[in-house]
C-alpha cells in the first residue's frame, strides 16, 4: 500500500500544478527596485519585529524577530546539506513575510536581493544604504554595524547555538561575494534534476551572499540574526523556482538527497548536548528525503510537509517573483 500513498500524493501535487488553485500570487520583487517609500516600509516592518517582545516561549528568544531566528537556531543541523534544504528555507521566508504583513501592518510581500548585480562588489550595493537598506559593515574593532536602521538591535540568539546579548555583525569581503554571480546562478539553473540543483545551490550562490557579508551572516546556525538574511534567502527561492520552472510539473512533485546531514559541517560550530544528533523527521525517518518530511517552524507558523511547498503557486502558498 506504500506504493498507492506515495501516487496519491504526486497525482495531488501534479493536479495542483495544473489547475492552478493560487488566482492571485503576491508578487515579490527585487529590492533594487523598489522605491523609497516602499523599502522604508518593509524597514519599518522588521523593526516592528524587532520590537515586539517574545510569544512562544523559545529558549532564548526575547522579541517576534528572535523567535523566527530560532526556527533555524533550534535545527541548522537537520535542515543543511540535505534535501530539505530548499524546501525549508521557503517555508521559513514564508513565515516571516507572514509576520511582517500579519503583526506589523506589512502590505508588501518579501523581497529580494537580485545579488547577481552586486556579485565582487558588496560592499557597493544599495541593500547596504543607511537610510533606504540596512546599514553597512561592521566595525574593525567590533565587528558591530555602525549605521542604518539595525544599528542599534541587541539580539538575543548566537552566535552560534549561544544565547547573549550581542550587536549585527559583518565583516564584508567582496572577493567572496563572487559566488553570487550570474555565471554561477546559470549553473545551477542548468542543472538536469533535484538531486544536482538542489547541491549546487546550496554550495554556491548559497555561501556567496552568506560569507561575503560575514559576521551573522557567515554563522552556519544564527545568521537570520541579520535581515539581510532574508533577502538572500529569498533570492535563493527564486533561483529554485526559476529552476522548477523549466520543467514545472516534475520538478514540483518529487524530492531527493539525503536526510541526515553531517554531524560537523563548514561553517557551523559545534553541535551543543542539548541539540540532538538529526535522526531524521516527523514524516520522515528513514534516511532519504521525501515529499511526507514535516519541515518545523516552532510556532511561528503551521508546519507543513514538503510536498505543501513544492509548489508556489499550489494549495498553500501564493506567490510569484517579478523579474528586475
């Protein structure tokens, strides 16, 4: 009977794709294009974030911000290198835009980082403007960012898996941030199933956006502390339904890879005693990532299985990206 429950599925997931239940997609757009009033406003929501204390009782967490953080603080071990990866992080981005526009009055959708267009040169990048971004580098004896909105953000989490009040650090290096050029991106989107887009994605682009603006951002398990982070994810689920779409209807009812990553992994600091070693996840126990693995968001919004997010434009989630 395994066999007719696993054809359910993909026959519901392929109907979706082609009955086109989301009429009306929320169109996110790259940053670059935005104008003033409308980059002001998605600042604004953030911070509103920033401001509004804790609900959920997370170790740790002291404000609505913190609490999205901890969606990826509490399973970075699960959720990197393994074929939830993608999956994941969408569903991630999802809650937070879901917060911004639910508890701080956000009318907008989540936008992007078009990052190609700042690839070898960060540090010039209008996403880094002290009024209209989100400030610049960090200091050189601090690493702490000096200016924009975020300056001043005492966050709660990391690094790492550690709870202490600390500043938004960066250091930026452009050399670094080349990983998030074009060539690159074309690479992945070239790639011919899951099995190879899904690595390359999380390979480079993936590390270029994180360790070419460091600090936060290069910690394998805190980096949403900074919100560029989610910006930087959210280009990366573009790039995955650029590629899906190529081929929509296969390449949104089928998964692969492994589902349990390695116990010590670049970029993430060693895994603490009180986060368990991945055995897999609800759904999902076995070794091989599936379409049934329940991807947790820790209260900050309805857990959902893979097979749920496949699809941008399915039964749960709405929403479209509008080329720059």
């Amino acid at each position: 009977m395994a066999w007719l429950q696993r054809f359910i599925v993909l026959l519901s997931l392929v109907c979706s794709a082609i009955s086109e239940p989301c009429t009306n997609p929320g169109k996110r757009r790259a940053w670059h294009t935005l104008s003033n009033a409308d980059k002001l406003a998605y600042i604004n929501a953030e911070l509103c974030l920033m401001q509004k204390p804790a609900t959920l009782g997370l170790r740790g967490a002291k404000t609505r911000f913190d609490e999205l953080q901890a969606i990826h603080q509490l399973q970075a071990y699960s959720t990197h290198f393994v074929g939830s990866f993608l999956p994941f992080h969408r569903l991630m981005i999802h809650a937070h835009e879901s917060a911004l526009r639910a508890e701080c009055g956000y009318t907008g959708y989540q936008p992007y980082w078009q990052e190609q267009l700042d690839a070898g040169r960060f540090s010039g990048s209008i996403l880094l403007d002290a009024t209209y971004g989100f400030g610049g580098d960090g200091s050189r004896t601090t690493g702490c960012i000096t200016n924009g909105p975020f300056a001043n953000y005492t966050n709660s989490l990391g690094p790492g898996y550690e709870i202490t009040n600390h500043c938004i650090n960066r250091r930026i290096s452009d050399p670094i941030s080349a990983g998030s050029s074009k060539a690159q991106v074309d690479t992945c989107l070239a790639m011919r199933d899951f099995e190879s887009a899904w690595p390359c994605i999380e390979g480079q682009p993936h590390t270029g956006g994180h360790a070419g603006i460091g600090g936060q951002m290069q910690n394998g398990v805190s980096s949403p502390g900074d919100p560029l982070f989610y910006l930087h994810h959210t280009w990366l689920d573009k790039i995955f339904w650029d590629w899906q779409a190529k081929d929509r209807v296969p390449r949104v009812s089928r998964v692969a890879g492994t589902n349990i990553g390695p116990d010590f992994s670049p970029g993430f600091p060693p895994r603490p005693a009180n986060i368990p070693k991945p055995t897999g996840a609800d759904g999902d126990p076995g070794r091989v990532t599936t379409l049934g693995h329940v991807l947790n968001m820790y209260g900050n919004g309805p857990n959902k299985t893979i097979a749920d997010v496949l699809d941008i434009q399915g039964n749960f989630l709405c929403y479209e990206y509008v080329e720059p």
